[in-house]
C-alpha cells in the first residue's frame, strides 16, 4: 500500500473489496518492544477516535472503512535499553510551544535531536541489558534519524558535525559530477596537463580541495621558488597520468599532498576524500575510450554541464564505520534500527496550484486520472491524498524503532501567517483530528498520548523544548583495549613480544 514505493492504494482496496471476509493480518510484532508497539498503537488509537474518517482516511459517512488501523501484539526482547538503572521511554516527545517558520523549526528540531544524541552516546549508563549477556554501550551506529528531504538531513548533519558526532546520509542520490570536489579536479587535471602554465597551477593550488593556507599561497606569490616546485611537482604528475592512467596521477598527488591524511581530520573529510576517489574511478573508465589528456578534460566538463544518470554517477557512501545513521522514511521501508529519531513530526508539503503542473486524482468509479487542468476542489482532493500518504509513510517512521523513538514537535506557521498549520500533517491529523488548532493548543492534544484507552499509563515521555538548544560536544570513551595489549595478543601466537622487538631496536607501535 507504500505509494513511494510504487504501489497502488485504489488496487488495494479493490482487492480487499473482492476479497471480503478472507482477510488475514500478522498480529504479532517481532521487531519492537512491547512498550514501542504499545506507543505506535497509541497514536493511531487516537487516530481513529478523533477523525470521523479514522486513522488513514478512509472511513465513509456510512461507517464503513476499507483500510482500518489494526493494533497488534508484541513478542517483545528480551533486551532493555537503559539509562542508569531506569528504562529507556519508549517514546520522547519534544514539543515546541512558540509558533514558527518552517526554516527556524528545522534549525530547532535538528539542534535538539542532536543534543539529545550527545546524551545518549556521552553516557557511559545508557547501554543495552539482556540477562546472561555482558551490557552493551548504546553506539552511534545504534541509532537512525528519519528525515522527509535532503534539506532536512542536511540540517540534522550540520547539528550533529556542530556536536562532534559523525553521521552518514544513506539516501543521498546526487551526481558525484555535482560535487565541489568535481570543480575542483577538474582545475587540478588542467594544471597538470599543462604544468608551464602557472596561471592553471595556481588556480589549481588555490582550490578548497587542496587546502593550502592563506600563508602558503601568499608565499607561493611573493617568492617564486615555491611556484616552481608545485610547477615540478605537477610536471612528474603528467609524466605518471600519460605512463600510468590518471588513477594513478590522482592517487599520487593525494601522496605526494598528504591530503588523504589532512582531510581525515576535517569534518567533511571522508565525504572528500570518497568523492576523489569515485571521480578518479569514472575517469579512467572514460579515459579507455577517449584520447589524450584535453580529451578528458572535455569530457569531465560535459558530465559537470549535463543532468547525467546512472548509479555510478550517484555519490557513494562515505564511510561504514560507527556513524550515525541518517536516512529518509521512504528508505527505511523494510528496516529497523534499535533507536529511531524523528525530528520533523510536523513536517509536510500541502498540494497547492501554483506548484502542481499536473494532479493525479481518482474519479468516481476509482480510476487514476492525471489533469492537466483543474479547478480548486481538483487540488483540495489532490491534498487529501497527500495526507493519507503521509499517514502511511508515518506508520512506516513511527515502526522501524526496536526499543526507542525520540519525537519533534515544533508548531510551524505558513510564510507570514500568524495560524498553526500542523493540523496538515500526518501527526498532527492524528493527534488533533485534523482540525485546526492554536499553536498553545497542541500540549493538550499530545497529552492524549500518554495513555491509553484502558486508562494505562504509557512510557512516553513529554517534554517543553528550549527554544535555543545548547551546543553540547560528544564526550565520549571507546571501550577499546590499550595498543600494547591488543599488541601482545596478535604478536604472542607468531613468537614475538613488543620486548623482543624493542630490544631490535624496533617498536610494537611501528610494527602495528
């Protein structure tokens, strides 16, 4: 029934239409804990008691509703996330009471997800606990946060770099061709290709990429010597590139620069450095088919003008080491991860006119139309659509956490606007029924959460948002054992001690 991933919602229903009285539904969840399946549960409860069309929209005037919200069971884990001796929330909800623009409430949001995270990780208390088992620290590769667009895992990224913590966006699908760092080789091949050019030369030492101070490039232009070696330099470099291919040329300069070593340090250094390395594995495959040096160059330019397709275009991950992990709900589809953050609860994009070309809408035997042109009732059809989309892709975010999920709620307002819009998207037409409601109305709403139907306490957590987060740098421990005696383990099997290799006159440290 997931639209984003090319199904169709009206062959659906058709379907459980034809099919009445043999419908069969998994009832169990062996993913989440039964606190996390007790809070999803919840906010689709409360769903289907505030909206007279129930949780996903679809309920008609005459009581009927092809696509009920279903509650399930948990089989649970057996594991526990704690802090300290208390578990873990199932659900922390993070509402911000000032009415807001979209921009600013992305800035709060991603800043207070990414406070929370530094939490998580600086304490050496938060760890998962399982009978019979040794404990294990909650690690950054733990957790996922679930963004709508590329500009809001940017925002999360940049808040989380701000903090110290190293994060991956796994939905990326940007041309690497589109990258600073294609500009910029491209200006390095040119100065190599033609090392007695100095004007290229410098062009080429001056980019971002390359990174030379301020104080470097002053010198270089008030004392020759120093233009000339670089001008040397590039010159072996084409000696390699027309001997060797220009995958070599590439690796040799990141050598003969140290760059490998200089941008590892840097906080987008990875990203650079797989960037390089990608752009220099596409240029020597074009460089089996094109002749010469300019050739290439040309054709590097060409891939830099054009809107190119294709996988090995697309911008490849930069690291899978402990990273934290930052991935679009359409994604995620299909995938759980322990601890889940979604920091846009409030986020959505409502159909309007002067954006939307064409409507794709259903008429009244539940066929697929597209219209070119259409009138103002065509676009508020058009919106609800949108809306019970987004309730699905909610369901989706809202059930990939095992044992945690850390929620955003800021009240964000239309351009100028002074009147909340939350009303429109999928958490907030679940929790306030969507209606429309003041921006020091929602509270109220929320706390229909923290209980059930039953009157059962929930293990959610409500909580007032600052509205400037602090900037709290990751403090954090690896529990790694220490050099020499992770040494002396791999070395003691092969009959060497760091003591007899010292008494060589040699090092453990040097020959790890």
């Amino acid at each position: 029934i997931y639209g984003f991933r090319g199904a169709d919602i009206l062959s659906y229903l058709a379907a459980r239409r034809a099919t009445q009285g043999r419908h069969y539904m998994l009832g169990t969840n062996y993913r989440s804990t039964q606190a996390v399946v007790d809070v999803v549960n919840r906010w689709f409860e409360v769903g289907e008691l505030r909206s007279a069309q129930r949780a996903f929209g679809y309920a008609a005037r005459d009581g009927s509703n092809p696509l009920p919200f279903q509650p399930v069971q948990a089989k649970g884990r057996d594991e526990v996330l704690q802090s300290g001796a208390q578990a873990v929330p199932a659900m922390t909800l993070v509402h911000a009471p000032e009415l807001a623009s979209n921009r600013d409430a992305m800035t709060q949001m991603s800043a207070l997800c990414a406070e929370q995270i530094v939490a998580w990780l600086s304490d050496a208390q938060t760890r998962f606990v399982q009978p019979g088992k040794a404990d294990q620290s909650l690690k950054p590769k733990d957790i996922a946060v679930l963004v709508r667009t590329g500009k809001e895992a940017a925002a999360v990224r940049h808040a989380l770099r701000e903090r110290g913590v190293a994060s991956v966006y796994l939905s990326d699908r940007d041309s690497v061709f589109d990258s600073d760092e294609a500009g910029d080789l491209c200006l390095w091949l040119r100065a190599v290709a033609e090392p007695q050019d100095m004007r290229r030369v410098r062009a080429a030492l001056a980019t971002r990429t390359v990174g030379l101070s301020l104080q470097e490039l002053h010198l270089m232009a008030q004392q020759g010597d120093a233009l000339d070696a670089h001008a040397e330099q590039m010159r072996a470099l084409r000696q390699t590139w027309q001997t060797q291919g220009v995958l070599a040329m590439v690796r040799q300069s990141l050598h003969a620069l140290n760059l490998a070593a200089r941008w590892r340090g840097q906080a987008q250094g990875e990203r650079r450095l797989t960037n390089v390395l990608h752009l220099a594995e596409l240029l020597q495959a074009a460089s089996m088919r094109l002749d010469g040096e300019q050739a290439l160059i040309r054709w590097l330019v060409q891939q830099m003008d054009e809107d190119g397709e294709g996988d090995e275009q697309t911008v490849r991950l930069e690291s899978d080491e402990d990273l934290v992990k930052v991935v679009t709900i359409h994604a995620s589809k299909g995938l759980e991860y322990p601890v889940v953050c979604l920091p846009f609860a409030h986020s959505h994009r409502v159909v309007t006119a002067h954006r939307t070309p064409v409507l794709r809408l259903r008429d009244a035997q539940d066929q697929r139309v597209n219209k070119l042109l259409f009138d103002a009732q065509d676009v508020q059809q058009a919106d609800a659509e949108r809306l019970r989309e987004d309730l699905r892709l909610w369901y989706v975010a809202l059930t990939r956490a095992r044992h945690a999920l850390w929620v955003g709620w800021a009240n964000v307002k239309k351009g100028n606007g002074q009147s909340c819009q939350n009303h429109l998207s999928a958490a907030g037409r679940l929790v306030g029924g969507g209606e429309p409601c003041e921006a020091h109305q929602w509270l109220e709403a929320l706390q229909a959460l923290l209980t059930r139907t039953q009157g059962e306490a929930l293990p959610v957590l409500l909580q007032t948002a600052s509205a400037s987060p602090a900037v709290s740098f990751l403090n954090r421990t690896d529990e790694r054992p220490a050099l020499r005696e992770a040494l002396a383990d791999i070395l003691a099997p092969i009959g060497l001690t760091p003591q007899l290799l010292k008494s060589e006159g040699r090092y453990a440290e040097d020959v790890y």
